[in-house]
DNA sequence: CCGGATCCCCGCGGATACTG
DNA sequence: CAGTATCCGCGGGGATCCGG
C-alpha cells in the first residue's frame, strides 16, 4: 500500500459537514461565542444541528466547550490551540473556492 | 447575508467524494492514466465508482478525458490545467492530515 | 476495455416536539 | 438557554450483471 499516504481524507473527515466550515468561520472571526449567538449568525440551522456538529468538533479537539453550571445555561465555544492549526488549511480551501465561483460563471458565458 | 462568504464549502464539494483525493493524488503523481491503470492502483473501488468519481471530476474540469476510438477502447485520464490549481490546495491539507494522524496517536496514548 | 443499469443499504441532515 | 428524542426522506456508495 503506497497510497495509504494520502492524507487528504483525514482533513476532509474533520471539516466535512454542512456546517462546520461555517461554524469554524464564525469562531475564527469572533473569538468565543454562545450557542445562542452561534445559532442567531446562521438562521437556519437547527438546533439538533448545531449541538451535532459542534460536538463532533469537539470530538476532535478542534473546538473548546465550556459549560458554566448555572440557571439559564450558558456554554461558550472557542477554536481550540490545536484547531488554529487548520486556519491555514481553511484559508487555502477558501481562495481556491472564490477563484472556482469566479470559474463557474465565465463557464456559464 | 455576510457569511455567503466562506468559500470553503466550494473547494469541499469538488473533493468530497469517497475516492477523489487519493484518484486526484495518483494524476498528480503519474500524469497520465488510463482507466484500467487507475483500476489497478486502486483494488478496492468498482468500476462504477471508478466511472462516477471521473465523470464527476471532469464535470467540473478539474480532469481532461480523452477517449480513443478503437478497439479495445481506450480511455486515458489526466489533470487539466485548471486542475492544477488544486495542488496547493492538496498539499496543504495532506500535511494538515498528517500531523492530525499524529495527534490522535498521541490521544491514545 | 470501459463503462451503463439495477437494486439495496445506511447515515446525513431536516422537522418537530419535549426537558432541566 | 441549551440542549434531547423521534421520525423520515434523500443521496452516496457498494454489489452485481449486462453491453458495445
């Protein structure tokens, strides 16, 4: 098995979902957030949703989760020290997709 | 609608898909292929996926696909120009996965 | 040699309702 | 406020067989 160097997959299993790209935007951009706020910067998610993926980003140590045992709740989530390792990651998956949509449409024409 | 912005989701869906990557990788690496020799370097994937994961690919012109009216047909694969522009894309994320890969090692233990 | 056509399974993701 | 619990449709991906 040569091919077992592709190690590709392993970054497309931890940024696969609907979600999560966007998700991993807003706290990169706003630093720590709530789950309400979170759920206020994208209306259409659900909540099932949101508590999915943002458990599945925890999972992998991408994302901090911070429960303060009080009435009402409240939790914070944060991009963890090992998810700012992905920033690069996100930034080139993000300039290659401007230039694609740029691509898409003079393909339309 | 500010968060339209985040591009990540374009570059996802051009590589999401099961075999992609790792056929993206064996392009990158050995030029040109043909359909059989892609089928050889990757053992577990059946034909249809083979054919799917391609048409897919050059549906969004990341791959040429040239056929050779003969028989036995003839079919050879190879990364177009605008394809090329992946490679930075791939390469940052294969190094990403990789440390990844270590770091769960390292979770275990 | 290079596919297309069919059938099937499973998990993602959505809708909705309920709780401490 | 921040989640569970349940139900369900859809599409990705596999197995298998057929065709030029």
């Amino acid at each position: 098995m040569e091919t077992e160097l592709c190690k590709v997959d392993e970054a497309l299993s931890i940024l696969v979902g609907k979600w999560k790209p966007i998700i991993l935007l807003h706290l990169f951009n706003r630093g720590t957030l709530r789950f309400s706020e979170l759920k206020r910067l994208m209306p259409d998610i659900t909540q099932k949703m949101l508590t999915k993926q943002l458990r599945e980003l925890e999972e992998e140590d991408i994302i901090n989760r911070v429960v303060y045992p009080q009435v009402p709740p409240k939790v914070e989530y944060s991009i963890s020290d090992y998810g700012r390792s992905l920033q690069p990651v996100l930034d080139v998956m993000h300039e290659w997709g401007s230039t694609h949509t740029q691509h898409m449409q003079e393909k339309k024409s």
